[in-house]
C-alpha cells in the first residue's frame, strides 16, 4: 500500500481532506463506540438517566400545559403524545449539540498529539445521542401503547427527519466546538441557547396553535415563516406529522424554511471548523 | 534516489503577547468592539518566536536519524510538524510514506476501558486498521505481558503494566516513517530495552526512523546519522557520534581554566597565590578543554607562587553535585624531610586517569595547606568538570548514567566451574 507523496505546506487546503476522513472512517466508529461503552459501562445509571430525564419533562409539560392551561393537542392525539413526539428530536438535538461543543476541548489529548481529520471528534461524540434517542423511543411506545395510539405509516419517514435534526445539530456543534477551543467561556452560552430553545422551538405547544395565532397579525404568513427560521421547528413539525399521523399536517414552506438554515449553518459550521481545525493544536 | 523525507526552509512561528493582551475569552472580544476606540490602539505588543527558523534537511529510506538538541530547541515541533498535528508557518515537507507519529505511549488510552478495548482504540487512533490490530492482537498481547488482566479497566493497572500495554500497541506499527519523541523517558530498564530493540527491528526492516531523545547514549546506539537542533535551527547534521560530540561541547558546564593576573584578588595569605588553574584533556594529541570524557585522562595544572620558603602542598577535592567529596588528592614539591621549599613559582601537574570519573559535573576546590594543617588558601568550584560518557554501548545494555559518584574500570575475572 504505496502512499502518493504527501505534501505539508502552510495554508494548503489539503486537497484529500474529504478522502482521508473517509480513510479514517474507522477511527470514527471506535472513537463513537468509545463514548458509547463508557456512557453504558455503569449500564444502569446510563440508560436509566436518557429514559428518566425526557420522561419527567413530559410528566410536568403534561400537568402544567394540559391539565392547568388546557393547551390544545395536535390534530387527534392525547397532548402527552405530542409533546413527546417533539421532546425526543429536541433532547437529541440539545444533547447533541452539547456534546460535539464540548467535544475537541475534551480530547485534547488527542489533538496535541495525533493527526486525524478532526472533524471526526465532533461528529463521533455525536453518536452517543443516537442510543439515548433510541431508548427515548422505547418511552415513547410504551406512552403510545398507555394512550392506545397507534402511528400510521408515516413513522417510515422518521429517520429521514431524524437525519435533519443531525444536521441541525451538527452545524452550530462546529462552530461552538471551535469557538470553545480559542474562548473557554464560550460553553456558558450553551445551556441557555438550549434552554431557551425548548420553548422557541414549541416543544409542549403545538405548532398549529402558534401558526393559528400568527395568522391573525398583518403579515402573518411571513412571520410564521420567519420563525420557521428556528431549524427545530422544521424539524419538530417533521416529527409530529411523521409520529401522530391522522389530521397533523407538515407545513412544506415552513419546512423548507427549516431545511434551508440547517444547511447554510451546516455550511457554515463545517467553513468555519476547518479553517480553525489547522491551528487547534497550538492553542489548544 | 529520491529522499523519504524532504524538509525546505521549514519555519514555525509562535506570537508571544507581552501584555496579555489576547482575548482569551469571548466576553472580552465582544468588550474590545464595544469600546469604540476611544484610546488610539496600542501598538500589539507581540514578539515572534521562532520555534523553527528556516529547517532544511533531507532523509533516506532506512535511516534512523537521531534529533537531539536541548529543551524547547524545537525537536518537538519539528515532528509536530511532521506528523501533521501543526502546520508549518512557511517552508514544505515531502513525505514519501505511512507516517506514524508516537509522540507519546498510551495516547487515548481510557481508563474505564479494557486493557482489550484500549488496544483496539489505540491502535486506530495511532492509524492501523482493525483488521491488523485484530491480526496483531494476540502477538500486542503476548509482548506486553498483560495477558491476565486483558478484560480489566486500565484505569486498576499499575503504571508499568499501563505503559507495557501501550507501548506494545505502538511497537506492532508498520509504518514506512517512525516518528518517536522521548519516549524512553518512561519506564523502567527493561521497558527501556526492549523499546530500543523494538525501534532496532523497525530499522532493520528498511523502514526509516527519527528519533528524538536526551539520552544521547540510547542515540549514539542505534542512530546512523543524528541532526542537532539548536534556537530553531539546525546546528549540525551528520554522523552521529561527531554530532553528539558538537553537541556536548557546546552545552557543556565545564569551566576548565581559571587564572589570575591581578596578585591581589587572588588570595588573602600574602605568602603564596595561586596564579592559575587548567583542566585539559589530550584527545589523539590534541589538547581539548571543552568538556571531559569518562574514557580519557584528564590534566590538571596548577600554578602556585609563593614569597617565602614554606612547606606546603596542594589538595584537590573533587565534589560531586550534592555537595558530597567523591575523592580527595594531593601533590607537594619535592624535599627532604622538614626542609621547606625556597620561595618561587611551582607548577603542579596531577593526571586524573581515563575510566575513573563518572557521567558528572564535578567542582574543584583547591586547597593549599602549610604543614598539613594551616588553609592557606581555599578556592571553592576553582574549576569544574563535566564528565559525559562517550562510549557506545551493546543494544541490550542500559543506556542511561551509572549510579555513583565515580565508575573506575576494575579488573574482573570470571572463571567457570
């Protein structure tokens, strides 16, 4: 296996970038099952903690949004469905996200001595967050079985939403992951854009209701379609249309909207990521 | 042929703010716009280090090249660079091979994880495939001796088992390019031994090798040719042994020659004054002072002067660097019994033989003594000697500094029975 001559020179954008990730497509898997086995080696606490946290969170949208303000469900489903149907791409979107931000300062280690595309380390810390969605989902069967609501065939489409909210992750998980290595202070910002975030993207309302209340204002049309800058609100429309089938509607524009700002802030992310990427290990 | 590796004019470059004026966090970014520029900016206060300054050098298939060079030289940088972790700042690098960087054993090891597990993730990570970890693995095993403990977190292993495991892993890689960097620091003799011999069949298989290391008797052992790198700069590039020895003399500690034209600021006795003092060693007839070798005599001259006739002699004690006397000697002038020697100038010359000193810096204090127990004079560190060892070792050997304060060659005789 005769490597070609490899050339290092300052600022040479190389031009096998994309190949070489390929090449180290392996290192990618370990490093992913790496965070996997040590999230999991404790098992209990592990699985337990991605099954307890969204569930809680529902338990209290449920009582507080349903039962005390009477927040109208989507289309035909039970409310608790609908939130959950929003809660599961909005926890792995936020876990996600803190995950791959955090993720090139955490290994450290690594970066100061070994070369490897370090666009691996994000998105290999990204993949834990698949697991914990796959264990919410269990959740949310058996709150689907509970109600006695049955999904119709639309959930075939759900790794296709799943695959977006990736993305939507991925993007502002770069920029931060790069940011964090140059200014420290920057995680501090995270927990609030997340916190802030399940509210902005109506993750215990419905979205049809916000669309409803807007549509009375002037230029109504276009306001809802400014917040469906908000990448998880396409996506969460994704979600519910996909689990609660029946009278949920996706609102294509919206939608599209979405797609459109999780793909540019992809862009972005990965623009900015690499050319940071060169200098991480001197400042590091 | 074309060189495997081929370095032009490489340079790296580092800002070093004075002032800490580099925002280091964001919030202060953001304040520095929001200032609006009241005060004219202050020129950046930024100095340019050079950790590399215009490197060219270019290295064979099947070399093992030896990098020394003092701390933050840029030895490091260099393989840095090399390995692809930083990019150079100007200047370009060929490399014509896999190039495999161990700038540390046991990078990415977790400690929740296996000792099984962590090969796997080690060896990935230093850039083997799984298929070749997974047909290597029981031979990583078998040479790190860790077999019983395979399933259990490295984080319950010992320090030596943990760095066993790791440098096993790091030893089955096949690359046609070695990086190593310092990693003989670590571990004890048999670690150390068996890393050498590691790197030797690496070397034997035509691969290339560079090897950054302080124990310049592990270099002088197995590389064949040995690049010194000084201030970011290359100070020589050659055989191995003249660098090493180019090296040495320019780093060394000795001060070998102390002497005193002004009378009065050399003694308060008004009877005698030492007027000089020499070290030299006689190197194939060449008279060397720069520093001393554990295998050839080394000379000390000592010129006394005294105004009257006294009976006196010179003492040299030999201190190691904790202070402690490793030995002491002594000379006199000549002369029969009680009979003082006449006033007058006397040089003394005392031969320390070849095969006595150890790998140590020594301090000389020199003392003159009126009948044996009157100080006339006492210099403290008149002279120093740094002793390095030259020789070079058989592979299995230990490469680093003998214990104590001295190693004389002492005649053995084995018989077998």
């Amino acid at each position: 296996m005769k490597q070609p001559t490899l050339i290092i020179e300052a600022g040479r954008s190389e031009k096998n970038y994309w190949l070489d990730l390929w090449r180290y497509r392996e290192l990618f898997l370990i490093l992913a099952w790496r965070d996997i086995s040590v999230r999991y080696k404790q098992t209990f606490v592990g699985v337990s903690w991605a099954l307890l946290q969204p569930f809680l969170q529902i338990v209290v949208f449920t009582l507080v949004f349903s039962w005390l303000l009477n927040t109208p469900s989507e289309g035909d489903a039970p409310y608790a469905i609908m939130a959950f149907a929003a809660m599961l791409p909005w926890q792995f979107f936020a876990t996600a996200l803190t995950n791959s931000s955090q993720s090139v300062v955490g290994s450290s280690n690594l970066i100061s001595k070994v070369y490897f595309p370090r666009l691996i380390v994000p998105c290999a810390s990204m993949v834990v967050c698949l697991i914990d969605f796959l264990i919410a989902s269990l959740i949310f069967g058996l709150l689907a079985l509970w109600y006695q609501f049955l999904p119709d065939w639309r959930i075939l489409t759900l790794p296709f939403f799943l695959l977006v909210a990736f993305l939507a992750a991925l993007g502002p998980g770069l920029l931060i992951a790069a940011m964090n290595v140059r200014y420290r202070d920057f995680r501090y910002v995270l927990p609030f854009i997340i916190q802030f975030g399940l509210y902005a993207s109506a993750v215990p309302i419905s979205l049809s209701l916000i669309r409803e209340k807007l549509l009375a204002l002037p230029y109504g049309e276009h306001l809802y379609q400014l917040y469906c800058l908000n990448p998880m609100v396409g996506v969460i429309d994704g979600f519910r249309w996909a689990l609660l089938g029946g009278e949920s509607q996706l609102y294509w524009p919206g939608f599209c909207i979405s797609l459109a700002a999780i793909l540019i802030m992809l862009w972005v992310g990965i623009h900015f990521f690499r050319k940071t990427e060169r200098t991480f290990a001197d400042i590091i | 042929m074309t060189p495997i590796i081929s370095v032009e004019h490489l340079s790296k470059t580092y800002k070093i703010s004075h002032q800490n004026n580099r925002p280091d966090s964001f919030r202060e970014v953001v304040g520095s716009y929001l200032k609006f520029n009241r005060l004219k900016k202050k020129a950046p206060e930024f100095e340019t280090f050079y950790a590399l300054n215009d490197v060219s050098f270019e290295i064979q298939e099947g070399e093992v090249l030896g990098i020394i060079g003092s701390n933050g030289a840029g030895k490091s940088t260099l393989l840095k660079i090399l390995s692809r972790i930083t990019e150079p700042t100007s200047g370009r690098v060929c490399l014509n091979g896999r190039v495999a960087s161990l700038l540390e054993v046991g990078t990415g090891f977790h400690p929740e994880l296996t000792g099984r597990e962590n090969i796997f993730l080690n060896g990935s990570i230093l850039g083997m495939e799984h298929s070749e970890i997974r047909k290597k693995f029981d031979e990583i095993v078998d040479f790190s001796g860790v077999e019983r403990f395979l399933d259990t977190p490295v984080k319950r292993y010992s320090s030596g088992m943990y760095v066993r495991l790791a440098f096993s892993v790091a030893a089955h890689l096949e690359p046609e390019i070695l990086l190593v960097d310092e990693v003989l620091a670590v571990g004890d003799i048999r670690f150390q031994k068996k890393c050498l011999q590691k790197m030797k069949d690496v070397s034997q298989t035509g691969r290339t090798v560079l090897f950054v290391s302080h124990n310049l008797t592990a270099i002088r052992t197995l590389c064949t040719s040995c690049l010194w790198v000084g201030q970011g700069q290359i100070q020589f590039n050659g055989k191995t042994s003249e660098c090493i020895e180019k090296y040495i003399a320019s780093n060394s500690k000795s001060s070998s020659n102390s002497y005193w034209e002004n009378p009065e600021s050399a003694f308060k006795e008004d009877r005698v004054r030492v007027a000089r003092v020499k070290a030299s060693r006689d190197e194939d007839g060449i008279v060397k002072n720069d520093f001393f070798t554990m295998n050839s005599p080394i000379t000390i001259q000592i010129k006394v002067e005294t105004k009257q006739s006294l009976h006196f002699r010179a003492t040299l004690h030999f201190l190691i660097k904790s202070g402690e006397i490793a030995f002491t000697s002594y000379g006199q002038p000549e002369r029969e019994q009680d009979e003082k020697s006449p006033a007058g100038s006397y040089e003394f010359t005392c031969t320390v033989p070849a095969d006595l000193l150890n790998e140590e810096i020594y301090s000389i204090r020199l003392i003159i003594f009126e009948d044996w127990i009157h100080e006339l004079v006492v210099l403290e560190d008149v002279i120093s000697l740094d002793v390095r060892d030259t020789t070079t070792r058989e592979l299995g050997a230990w490469q680093g500094r003998e214990p104590g304060p001295l190693h004389p060659k002492l005649n053995w005789e084995v018989k077998s029975q």
